[in-house]
C-alpha cells in the first residue's frame, strides 16, 4: 500500500515539523512503526504553476520550489528520475540557477544530486550501473591473514595495497551501525557525541554516501563551513540535501553561518563582511533562511568563527562591533541550539550558547569542560597528516598515526566533551579517520 508525500505529513505532523523527507522517514522509521510508503505524484511544470501561480509570480522555477518548500507541503513531483530528458549544461543552468550560484558544474550537481530530482541530464551520458567485489572488513582480514598479523585495518591496507592486488573493496560494505534513534526537535547532544567533516568541499560529496559512512563509523555528529557571502545564493540546495541526509541517518550538523577569519581581517577577502551592504538585516535574513530552509531540527548553529574584537585592518573595532550585534541577532532569530566560537579558543560560552566550539593547537590540549573540540588548525593536521607546512597538508591522516587520532578523540571524550575530526582539506571522505574516531567513541 502506498500514500502521497502530502497525506504521509498529514498523518505524521512530527516529520513535517522536522522538516524530514517523507520516504527518508518511511525508510529509517516509518517502515518499522507500520507507516504505508510514501509516493510522490508526478506532474508537469505548468500543473505546478496551475496549483501554486505564487510560485509563478516569483520566477522560481517548479523544481527549485519542489526541492525547498514543496516536497515538505505534499506539492506534486514536477520532475521524475525516469524522464530520461537529455539537455545542455546551459539549459540545466537555467533551469537551476541555484546551482550556477553555487560554483558547481552542471554535470556534478546532475551525478549527486539532479538525477534523483528528476532533472534533465547535461552530460548526454547513461553511466553504467558499476560492479564492485565488496566485502565487510572483517572478510578482507580473514581472506587476507597476513594483513591481520601485521596489525594494519583493511581499509588501509586496501587503499594503498589491495585495489591494485584484486582485493575485495571493505570501504563499501562498511558493517551496518546501530539503528539511528528517532529525530528529536529538542533536547542536547547525546554523551560523547563525535563525527567527521569535510568543511570546505562537503559541498561536492554525495552526502548520503558520506552520511552512510559516519553513521557505519557509529559517529553521529558532522560539520559544514556554510559562509554563503561568498556568494549570496550558493550552495542552499547542497546545504537542505547534505543535513537532511544526515538527519535521516541520526547524524546532527554544526552549521558555521559565517567564517570570521575569513570574513573580516586578514586576508584580502576579509574586507567583505566589512563593506556596508553586509548589514544587520542581511545577517538577520541569512540566520532566517538556515532556519526556515533547512530547519533547526538536528542542528546546531554557530553563527560565526573565530571572530574577535581586533585593531588595525579591522578599521578601530568596526569589525569586532559587527560580529557582537550579529551574535544578538542570531539569539533573537535561532530557536534551537546554539554554539559560540569568540576567538579559536573560547573558554565558556559566555552565556551566548549551549556549547563553544574549540580549536586545539597541540595533541596536548584537549579543550576546557563543556566544549566541542573541533580539530582544524594547522598544528594538528601536520601532525595528524604529515604536512611541511599550512598549504603542504595531504587530505589523509597517515596509517601510521592513526592509532594516535584514536588516542586523542579518545581523551576527550573520556573527559565528558564532544569531538569532531575536521579537515579543511579533506576533498574525499578519510575513511580510516572516521572508523578510528569511532572506536574511540565506542570506547575502543
């Protein structure tokens, strides 16, 4: 037996206040509790406009407004997967200039997300579905005894060794973690709550493949940098599809709205937050789109990074001033929880939040009581990776210092705080630094 999206919401008004996607729900939850499956109903572009002419009038285009707002009101389906349609890049940009805002080539947003919306395909091309020999870590090993013996996990060993041997891929078949819990809209982390992130290129990963691998590394917790001034309308479509996949795994997001050290002094990009047409009601609108866009359910908003009050290319504090307001704002406009992050290394939150995110300089410093330790700065990941300096990091933690990832997460969260393994370079998901991270979690 199967319902529409719109009478699912109706019989479950908690998945809609969630802002979770029907069949998501359906597939974790729904399925279990007795729920009938969820099928969207199909219907043309100009059957959109004829039931929601608001949408007409606004210039959106049916599918945009299907993806952000009327999947979750019951809207029927303007574009199917089995269209088959073949277009340009440049008849896929205007159909989705959301994604030419983005900065992403029309066939990566076709491979990651426009084919399971429904869009026209760019690249003219019908990928075979491939065939892969996978297997769980625990068959590599007993296939493979002397990679056992030599203490090295199978997935480092196939990553450097075993693919071009003809081993069986164990990143595949990753061994299922427990059921997520229920999405909740209130209440704080669970104990020991660590995850993984891929801050600035999260954006070009498939997210439910990655939200699959943090859940199978049993961590619950992951992290986008957001700082969407960069250009004002990119990246919404990535961000509502990157926490949704993760909600519907039992995986929370932090959200850095905005990245002060990269939005006020130092660098040349720095001056933009400064310029005025970066106002008080622009932040104010940002801090309202995460919320009504994306949802404060699973969420925790850090609504900027390492700002502080600072003097000369700050122009006297200008900046400092700004980034204090902002912070009220945020309060005023953000009903769910909340982080602080006043300079990298906060002591408290200052009353400004539920928790403060902190960034450690050495292996030695495992944060003060009550943070989220997030490891991003330089020190740690040439530690951690074996870089020579900031721009010489290799996207990987080493096989060899792994074990010490392990240890490290492993002291802070004995010491009652969240972990989160964060690497601005990460431009494929580290699988061994999530497994290691969540035995640590686990108590390995």
């Amino acid at each position: 037996m199967t319902i529409t999206y719109e009478e699912y919401y109706r019989r479950r008004p908690d998945v809609k206040a969630a802002n979770m996607d029907a069949h998501h729900h359906w597939e974790h939850f729904g399925r279990n509790e007795g729920m009938p499956e969820p099928v969207a109903e199909n219907c043309s572009e100009a059957e959109y406009f004829r039931r929601r002419p608001d949408v007409a009038a606004s210039g959106m285009s049916a599918q945009e407004h299907y993806l952000h707002f009327g999947k979750a009101e019951g809207m029927c389906n303007p574009g199917t997967p089995s269209t088959g349609e073949i277009c340009s890049p440049e008849e896929y940009m205007r159909r989705r200039p959301d994604v030419l805002a983005s900065g992403m080539t029309a066939a990566n947003h076709y491979k990651y997300f426009g084919k399971n919306e429904g869009m026209c395909n760019p690249t003219g091309i019908v990928a075979p579905t491939p065939t892969v020999n996978s297997c769980t870590p625990q068959e590599y090993l007993r296939q493979r005894p002397d990679v056992a013996a030599s203490n090295m996990d199978a997935l480092t060993h196939y990553t450097h060794f075993g693919k071009g041997e003809g081993m069986c891929n164990p990143i595949l078949a990753s061994e299922p973690g427990p059921s997520p819990p229920p999405p909740t809209t209130s209440g704080l982390l669970p104990p020991r709550s660590a995850g993984y992130a891929m801050s600035n290129y999260w954006w070009q990963t498939n997210p439910n493949d990655l939200a699959t691998h943090i859940r199978n590394a049993g961590l619950n917790l992951t992290l986008i940098e957001f700082v969407p001034y960069l250009s004002p309308q990119a990246r919404w479509s990535q961000a509502i599809a990157y926490v949704n996949s993760m909600r519907s795994k039992g995986i929370w997001t932090i959200i850095t709205a905005l990245n002060w050290n990269q939005g006020c002094c130092g660098a040349p990009a720095n001056e933009d937050i400064c310029r005025p047409e970066y106002s008080d009601n622009w932040y104010r609108e940002l801090v309202r789109g995460i919320r009504n866009r994306i949802g404060t359910n699973m969420v925790i908003l850090l609504p900027m990074s390492e700002w502080d009050y600072k003097g000369g290319s700050c122009r006297n504090n200008q900046c400092g001033d700004k980034a204090a307001r902002w912070h009220s704002i945020a309060k005023q406009e953000w009903p769910g929880l909340f982080s602080w992050n006043r300079t990298s290394r906060p002591k408290s939150t200052e009353g400004y939040g539920d928790y403060f995110e902190y960034h450690p300089f050495f292996t030695s410093d495992t944060g003060p009581n009550g943070c989220i330790l997030v490891t991003d700065t330089g020190n740690i990941l040439r530690y951690f990776k074996g870089g020579t300096n900031l721009y010489d990091i290799p996207q990987h933690v080493l096989p060899h210092r792994l074990p010490a990832l392990q240890d490290y997460a492993m002291r802070v969260l004995d010491h009652g705080k969240h972990f989160v393994w964060y690497s601005y370079n990460d431009r494929s998901p580290d699988i061994n630094a999530m497994l290691r991270v969540g035995w640590a979690r686990a108590g390995r």
